[in-house]
C-alpha cells in the first residue's frame, strides 16, 4: 500500500491543483446527466396509472433524499477521520458538505410535501420517510449551527467533527425508531404507490437522474471545498502567488 | 491507579455533586416546577376533554420530561466550568470519561429521579388508566438517564459558549426521539392492555449502548471545550 | 415526446402546478449551490487582492 498518496491528498495545495483538474469533466457529466434525467423523466415518459403526471415529482425528490442520507454519513465518516488524524483538509470538507445537504434535505422535504398534495390529499403526512427526513434536516441545523458558535477554526472542527459521529451513531437508531412508530400508530401508514415495482422506462430515467444529481453534489462540493481552501490557506504564498497574477 | 483509588475519587466527586445540588435548593426544585408547569399547559391548550387528555396523557409526560430534563442539562458543567473546577478535575489522574458520567449520574439523581418518581401523578390528572402507571415509572426509570447522556454531549460542546442554551436544545432534542417513541409507545400499549415488556427492552439496550459509548464522547467534548 | 401540445405539457392534467413548482425549486437549490462558492471565492480574492495592493503601497511609501 502506497502511503504517501493519503498524504498527499491531504495537502491542500494538492488537492486544489487536482481538484481544479478534475471539475470541467465532473461539471460537463453532472450537468449531461441531470438534464438528460429530468428531460426525459418530464416530457417522455408515460404517467404513472394511479398518480397521473404528480408522480413526475419523483425524478427530483428521490434523488434529493438520498442525497441527504448519503451527505450525512460521508460527511460524518469524513469528520472521524479528520478527527483523529487531524487532518485540516478534512474538516473544510465538512464544513462545506454540511450545506449542501441541509440544501438537498430542504429540497426533499418541501417536493415531498409538494408531491403529497395531489396523491394524498394533504401536504404532509406523518409518514415513516418524511419524519426521518424532517429529523435528519434538524441534525443537519444542529450541525450548522454549532459551527457558526464558535470563534476558533480549531475548536469549531472538533465540536463538529464529534457531534457528526454521534449523529452518525444515532442516525439508524432514529430511522429504525421512527419506522416503528409509524408502524404501531395505524392510520398514516400510507405507502407510496409504485415504489415495488417500476416500469423500466421510469427507472432508467430516474437512475439517470439520480446519477445525474450526485456528480452535481460531487461538481459543487469541489467548487465550495476550492474556495474554503483559498479562503484558509490565503496567508501561504501558492494562495498569494495564484490570486496576485490577477493583481 | 487501583481500582480503590477510582472508586473512592469518583466518589468524592458524586458526593460533592450531590451536595452541591443540596445547597441549593432552587436548583433542586426548578426543574420539578417546569416539568408540572409544561404539563399544564396541555389542557390549557388543547381543552379540557377526558377522552383527548387521556390520549395524549403519555406523550405529554414524556414530552415534558424531555424539555425539564434538557434545561437543567445547560447547568451540568456550567458552574465547574466558569470557577475552573472542570479544569482540575481533568488535571487528576481519573479518566476523564469516569468523571463525566459520574458527574451525570448526580445530575440524574437530582433531576431525572425526581421527575420519574412524580410523573404517575400527573398521569393520573391527566385520566390515564392505572395500568399505564407502572410503564410510566419503568420506562422513565430507563430513559431519562439516557436523556441525561445523550444530553451531556451536547452539555460539554456547548459548555464554553456564552449563548449556549438554545443551541444546546438544537443539538440534544433530534437525538432524545428514539427515547421519546420508545417510551411512549410502551406507555400506549400499557395504557391499552398489550403487554410492553419488548419496548422495555429495547430502552435497556439504548441505555446499555448510551452507557457504553456516551461517556467517551462527552469526555472528549468536554476536551474540546476546555482545551479549545 | 409524451405531451402532444405545449399547453397538456403545462397543465400536465391538473398537476401542472405542483408538478412545475417541483422543479422550479430543484432548480434555485442547484443554482444557489452553485452561485454560493462563486461568490466565497470571489470575495477571498478580492480579499487577498486588496491586501496585497496595501502591503505594497506601505513597501513603497518605505522605499
């Protein structure tokens, strides 16, 4: 195993040098993709039997909701080991994923409720889904927040760095919990129709889609981590020497 | 260090807590006070029909617990932080994490015991039937020490910040919802004559968990705070 | 294309509302995904700009 390629990728300059190289491709594939995705899942594929067109919602909330999940756990896993290598890069990591996936959770939420009307009847149900969604959107605040109280980069990286773990931790125990209670209380168990059995020509646009919407996350991770770390390393002389041509 | 030694310095450390909470009954009291307080206000809120108040009975103890149970955690480390006892007590050779869970289990013993033991009567002003009493006093038994736990995570990262109240409760409440639906959930069966022992359970295995793994996260936020 | 004309494609059988204002969010979350670090990273270098042109006026104003 080749050590020195982690340590490398730590260094922020590497990583800004690398990263620079790499966002045309994930930008030009994310956008490819998304369009494609949503075109596609909006203007040519068959309504669904029982939902009619509302259902097209699904291209843009199923994506977003995964989206949140997945932001959560990388980002935790990222601050444990940020957090105990005491890694700098790790931590802009952090603080710049913690944003984009409060976004996406937003987003979930609000084309959730935005879906729920015209098949349920009402804009929000207590539903298993939506009330852990609701609860990961909290943790994402919580996570937010806590950084924004603190004076010091250092102390700040830390609080959150343990406090994401310990969502991480709690996160299946509150998906799990949740789900159990929405079991035990009858009367919301709504399911959502078609989620066992997709046609194919809704599936593939919507893989397309979700595929679409993760390079996209990949896309602006890169551009926000770029910016942290100009923002952080502005006092070295590589920060100095690239922004100063423009001088 | 022996095994003498950490019991006879945790000790110290309960006793003093304990002493501490004494001396200052208000402290003692207010979190009692709050937890009646909230509890009435349901009724004011929602009307004062039996069947609704016998329904939301339950969740309306444990909810109330939850908040009582949140406030008083903003003092846990609070005082010891500000005159630098917290300092010194991280200095002694006692591992850290002993400490700090010994300093909640006098933090529960004056607030969580407490709450637990008055709670069947504002289950019965609330018109819950007396089988739903014996669930309340054992899932509250379980679960409010969890609450105090996870709550002092939250308690030392927040502990060094002037405005730490509202974000404390920011932080803490998300992760208290696997207890509160446990508890409740429990209480309902009770209250409906299904048996509860499986939601019992599954409160032991948090607070076994809790135990396990909460202590070395408060002892390391309690290490960013000081050290910052 | 499924939609024959422009106006079932709006209307999308009663849900077009819903349907549209999905998407119309979806889009202001990934344009203000995007805008956000354009602007963080326009302003650091404004930033370091503005203090490098400084440090060199003091230079000056030394020599």
């Amino acid at each position: 195993m080749n050590w020195t390629f982690f340590h490398r990728m730590a260094s922020p300059k590497w990583f800004y040098d690398f990263s620079g190289r790499l966002l045309p491709w994930v930008g030009m594939l994310a956008l490819g993709c998304v369009v494609i995705g949503l075109t596609w899942g909006l203007l040519f594929t068959p309504p669904d039997y029982l939902q009619g067109n509302s259902y097209r919602i699904i291209f843009l909330h199923v994506p977003a909701a995964s989206l949140a999940l997945t932001i959560y756990s990388g980002l935790a896993v990222t601050a444990a080991i940020g957090f105990i290598w005491k890694i700098k890069l790790a931590d802009m990591a952090v603080s710049c994923l913690a944003p984009i996936g409060a976004s996406f959770c937003a987003l979930a939420l609000i084309t959730g409720a935005i879906w729920g009307k015209p098949t349920w009847g009402t804009w929000w149900v207590w539903d298993a889904r939506l009330t852990s969604v609701l609860i990961l959107q909290f943790l994402y605040f919580g996570l937010i927040a806590l950084r924004e109280a603190f004076d010091s980069r250092e102390t700040a990286a830390r609080a959150c760095a343990i406090l994401a773990m310990v969502g991480l931790v709690n996160l299946p125990i509150i998906k799990f919990s949740v789900e159990w209670w929405n079991t035990l209380h009858q009367g919301a168990t709504i399911r959502v129709a078609g989620e066992s059995s997709m046609a194919m020509e809704m599936l593939i646009p919507l893989l397309t889609s979700i595929a679409g919407f993760y390079l996209f996350t990949l896309f602006v991770f890169l551009l926000r981590i770029r910016a942290e770390i100009l923002n952080r390393e502005q006092n070295t002389a590589w920060v100095r020497g690239l922004l100063g041509a423009n001088f | 260090m022996t095994l003498r030694g950490l019991v006879r310095g945790l000790g110290c450390i309960l006793r003093r807590d304990l002493r501490l909470a004494f001396r200052n009954r208000g402290d003692l009291m207010n979190p009692l006070v709050f937890f009646f307080l909230v509890a009435s206000l349901f009724p004011l809120g929602v009307g004062p029909s039996p069947d609704v108040l016998r329904i939301i009975g339950g969740g309306v103890v444990w909810v109330s617990a939850l908040l009582a149970n949140m406030l008083a955690l903003d003092s846990l480390f609070r005082s010891d932080y500000e005159d630098g006892a917290l300092e010194q007590l991280m200095l002694s050779p006692l591992p850290l994490s002993l400490v700090a869970v010994t300093k909640v289990l006098a933090h529960w013993l004056v607030t969580g015991l407490p709450i637990t033991l008055v709670a069947p009567v504002i289950a019965i002003m609330f018109g819950l039937p007396a089988e739903a009493l014996p669930a309340i006093v054992a899932t509250l038994l379980l679960g409010t020490p969890m609450l105090s736990l996870v709550g002092a995570i939250g308690a030392g990262l927040t502990v060094g910040l002037r405005k730490g109240g509202i974000l404390l409760s920011l932080l803490t409440l998300p992760l208290y919802i696997p207890v509160l639906i446990l508890g409740t959930g429990a209480i309902d069966a009770a209250a409906n004559g299904f048996p509860w022992s499986a939601h019992l359970m599954w409160q032991g295995a948090l607070l076994a968990l809790g135990i396990t793994f909460a202590p070395l996260a408060i002892g390391a936020s309690l290490r960013v705070s000081v050290s910052g | 294309m499924y939609f024959e004309d422009l106006n079932t494609l709006i209307t999308m059988g009663g849900h077009g509302l819903y349907v549209w204002t999905a998407y119309g969010l979806g889009l202001l979350v990934m344009v203000w995904n995007v805008l956000v670090p354009l602007r963080h990273r326009r302003r650091v270098a404004a930033d370091v700009g503005r203090r490098m042109r400084r440090e060199r006026a003091q230079q000056e104003a030394a020599e």
